[in-house]
C-alpha cells in the first residue's frame, strides 16, 4: 500500500479498546486531517471494520503470500485513497494469548508481522505499543479467556506462566525488525495515561488538545462470581454466545467477592515483577526504540 499507515499493536489487556473507542471518537477530527481509522470493534465499539486476519501456529511459509495479498485489499478497501493516511489498530498483530498456558509467548509473532510487512509494501510511519507487567498480564489474560472458553483452573496454568518462554523484548525486537517502522513506541503501561495522550504519542502532529477523552468504560472486567458461574457452563458443555456470557457478567457484577480464582503467590509475583523490571531495562537498551 502506497500510502502512509500508523499502527497500534495493542498489546492485550492494555486498554486496547478504549484506545479504539477514542479512534472513533475522534473519528471526524481525524479525518479532517487526512487519517482515516480502521480497528475491529470486538468490544462494541461501533463501525469496526477491520478483520485483520494473519497466519495461526498450523499455516506453513507456503501460506504467508496468499494471506497477505488479502490482507492487502481488505485494508485497501477500508482505507481507499492512497493521499490519505491509515491508522490501523489491532491488539492480535502479535498472535493471540491463548497460547499463554502452553508457556508461549505469542509464538507466531514473527510470522504475522512478516505476513503484515508484505500487504504494507513499505515501512510504517509508526508502530505504537504497551507492554503490561506478566503477573497482570497472566492473571488478566485468564480471567478474560474464562469469559467464553471453558479453561484449565488458573492453579493448574500457573507453572506454565512461570516457565514463559520469552517476553516483551522479543515481540519488540520482532516489531522492529520485521515492519522497520520508521517510530516504533513502547510504552509501560503504569505510564499509559489517557487514550488521547496515547494517541498523540503515535500522532504527534496532531495536538493532544484537539482530542477528545471517550467517557464510556469499555471491556469491563468480570468479577469472580461472573467467571465461576461461566466456567460451570462452559465445562458442562453450554456454548454461550457473546450476549449470553455477557449477561452473567452483568448479572454478577455487583458480587465483587474475592473467590480466589486467580491467585499468585507473593514469591510467584516477586519473580514475574523482576522478570518484567529485567525487561524493561532490555527494551530501554534495544536501538530504535522509544521507550516512555
């Protein structure tokens, strides 16, 4: 795509939704700018249009060109003129987090961004992304899945977590090296801020002044009561559809007792927050990187 494309690579459980709320918030202010915005909405947040899809662990190299010439038209059709630039944000650039309780951390991350390299054509302006420390990472990522997958007990993926192959400074040096963006951000998520601040951070040239900050919550967290009476459902063989689940985590969300659902130990945690602080120092020391 000949065109000048900014994108935000999540990462999940960061707020990425919220950011996509303030995309379309923004939307018209953004477009008087010459940006147009394309996210997918999965959480609500209306007129998402992007269906980002990229190589899972089972694709071979074989089949990298045909999912990026796809790739290709789609974000072609979404982002037709090529005087205007595109802002593309999707927390599943990197692969999925299911893959967490196996002990892999985003293990088709290459593959994706080198499917994703070939349907831009040419470098980002951009790449913008949030790193959140593994021990809330962890906890959150479960608590998420649990919503509509019947999972293993938190207590029984903790070793796996533990034993994590590799971290944030590899997805970043993966980003880097494979979309050689010409900015490539990364930002520790205890210094996120507001999604209009981040999004200057990806825009500087737009003044974080004539943003504007959504005020709907999105992605709400379900409580331990929620999840409980979910993952009863779910492992009894109820396939629950997304306004289904969603009802249970409405219907518990004043039952905000601690059920003891996700719990790290307080050595588990000491390890995942000085593997997280290792990192940081890693990411602080990679060339061509932003780090705030």
């Amino acid at each position: 795509m000949s065109k000048a494309i900014y994108i935000h690579a999540g990462a999940h459980r960061t707020g990425s939704s919220s950011f996509q709320s303030c995309l379309h918030h923004n939307r018209d202010t953004l477009a008087a700018r010459g940006f147009d915005v394309a996210y997918p909405g999965r959480d609500g947040v209306p007129r998402g249009r992007l269906r980002l899809r990229l190589p899972a662990l089972r694709h071979g190299e074989n089949r990298l060109a045909g999912f990026a010439e796809d790739l290709r038209g789609h974000l072609q059709r979404l982002s037709p003129d090529p005087g205007r630039a595109l802002i593309l944000s999707e927390e599943n650039i990197v692969g999925r987090m299911l893959h967490f309780s196996h002990g892999q951390f985003y293990p088709v991350a290459e593959k994706r961004i080198a499917t994703l390299a070939r349907a831009l054509e040419a470098p980002p302006r951009a790449v913008l992304l949030v790193v959140r420390p593994y021990a809330g990472l962890y906890v959150s990522a479960w608590r998420k899945r649990a919503e509509d997958t019947a999972a293993a007990p938190f207590s029984e993926t903790v070793q796996h977590l533990m034993a994590m192959d590799r971290g944030w400074p590899d997805i970043i040096t993966a980003l880097r090296d494979g979309l050689r963006p010409e900015r490539l951000i990364v930002v520790d998520y205890a210094q996120r801020g507001e999604s209009r601040g981040l999004l200057h951070r990806l825009l500087p040239e737009v003044p974080r002044d004539d943003l504007a900050e959504p005020d709907r919550q999105i992605n709400i967290s379900a409580t331990d009561a929620a999840l409980r009476a979910l993952q009863k459902r779910l492992h009894a063989g109820e396939t629950l559809a997304r306004p289904d689940w969603q009802a249970v985590i409405a219907d518990h969300a004043q039952d905000t007792r601690d059920l003891g659902l996700t719990v790290l130990t307080a050595d588990q945690k000491r390890v995942l927050n000085d593997r997280y602080a290792s990192d940081l120092d890693r990411i602080r020391a990679l060339p061509g990187v932003l780090f705030a």
